[in-house]
C-alpha cells in the first residue's frame, strides 16, 4: 500500500517542530519528530485501526503530544491530509482532500 502526503502536511510539521524546538530546544523538537514517524508507520501498519472522524477519515493521535494525523485510506494507498493540533478546529485541514 503506497502513502501520499498532502503538500500542506509538510508545512504542518516545519510549523511544529519549530515551536518544540523554541519552547524546549532540540531535544524536544527531535522528540516529536520521533513521536510523528512512529504514528505513521502504526498507520501504515494497520490504518483501519483508527477511528472514523468525518465522512471516510481517520484520525491517529501522536501518543506523548497533543497533535494527530487525519487522513483516507483504499486498496491502494494512505492518504495524510494533515498533521493539527488537538485544539485546532476539528474542521481544519479536511478540504484537503484530491
């Protein structure tokens, strides 16, 4: 099963990592990134174990931060739209879709 990044998700990160990296320097910031490739390999792993959130997307929280990934997923291939923070509007980043 392939992955596919919306091109926004990568911005959502850099966004991230720079506030953990200013507010707890680069331990922290590494951290964090750790935390973001751990819950995408458990999505890739088994993406039908997260939960539906709206109209085919999932929702996968990061385990030690208050962040989570939404995305869609097929036969095919896994779809993030975006990496938010749990106390961003539950709306935010779902016109992302193709």
């Amino acid at each position: 099963m392939g992955v596919v990044f919306h091109v926004l998700v990568k911005k959502d990160l850099r966004t991230a990592l720079r506030y953990y990296d200013s507010a707890g320097g680069t331990r922290l910031g590494d951290r964090f990134f750790e935390e973001v490739e751990a819950a995408l390999e458990r999505v890739s792993k088994n993406p039908k174990r997260y939960h539906f959130v709206a109209d085919g997307l999932r929702r996968a929280s990061l385990h030690s931060f208050p962040y989570h990934f939404v995305y869609e997923e097929n036969e095919e291939r896994i779809h993030f739209l975006v990496l938010r923070h749990n106390k961003q509007h539950p709306a935010f980043g779902l016109k992302r879709r193709r």
